[in-house]
C-alpha cells in the first residue's frame, strides 16, 4: 500500500482528509503513483500534472524519503521505503513570491 500525503486544496477536491492509501501494480514509480491516484480521484486529473502532456504543473513538487525527486524521470523506481508504506509519496505545493 501506498501512503500519498497532498497538499489541502488537493485533498479538498478530491474529498479527502489525511493522507490516501492507493494499491500500485508492479514498479512503484512516480507515474505509477499518479495513475493511480488519478484513476481513484479522477477530479484530480488536469491538477497535478497536465492532460496532454502529463508533465508536473507549475508550482507543484515531489518529495520521498526527505529527498526532491521532481526533476528526476517519473519512471524511475521508488526506494523500497515508499513501495511498503513505511515511508508518504508527498505532493506539495511550491510558493513563489519574495
């Protein structure tokens, strides 16, 4: 099981409270993850990641076991950590400004 932890505009939209549990199939991946997430909350999709192109929206990163993984390709494999639930896949907001 997959523990997702989203921002609160998120998880309001999607009608949520605290983290979401997903079951990912095979390799859990960044793309795997958001598959998922989009098929369970299908409201979220166009949010975290365009439609077409299915590239990250602006302002929006991922983090897992403490590091930033946003730039890094969405296929690459995920630590074990975050595959057996003992470790959240966090979507977070970016602030910009100064």
């Amino acid at each position: 099981m997959i523990r997702v932890v989203m921002p609160a505009h998120l998880r309001t939209l999607a009608g949520v409270n605290g983290e979401v549990n997903l079951e990912v199939e095979g390799v859990v991946t960044r793309q795997a993850i958001l598959d998922a997430l989009e098929k369970r909350y299908p409201m979220l999709r166009g949010t975290i990641r365009e439609h077409v192109s299915r590239e990250r929206r602006p302002f929006l990163r991922f983090f897992v076991c403490g590091e930033d993984i946003t730039h890094k390709s969405p296929d690459d494999p995920l630590p074990p950590e975050i595959a057996s639930g003992a470790e959240p896949f966090y979507v977070i907001g970016a602030i910009a400004g100064g």
